[in-house]
C-alpha cells in the first residue's frame, strides 16, 4: 500500500493558510449597525480550527 504523506503535507498546509486567510479577512469585517452578534463571530473560530487543523 503506497503512502500519501506529500499530499497530506500539502492538503495540511492549504488547509492551514485557508485558515489563516480567514482570520485575517474577518479582522477586517466592519463592526457596524446595532446587532446582537459581532459580524467576526463565526469566521475567527472557523479560521482558527481550519488553521489548527491543518497545521497537525
């Protein structure tokens, strides 16, 4: 059975910059109109668990 380890560093790191990519585009979300939940609420854990994950 052949190994895919090249793909699965490449496939991590993707992830891992698609998870960086994320929260540095919900840093610039405006915060504006009076809402209940920040704009930022679900792409900063989103980029966070993408980056995580990739990164292992």
């Amino acid at each position: 059975m052949k190994t895919q380890r090249a793909a699965d560093i490449v496939v991590g790191c993707l992830v891992a910059l698609l998870g960086l990519f994320v929260l540095v585009a919900s840093m610039w979300i405006s915060m504006g109109g009076v809402h209940r939940l920040s704009p930022r609420t679900f792409p900063l854990p989103w980029g966070r668990c993408f980056s995580s994950a990739g990164s292992h």
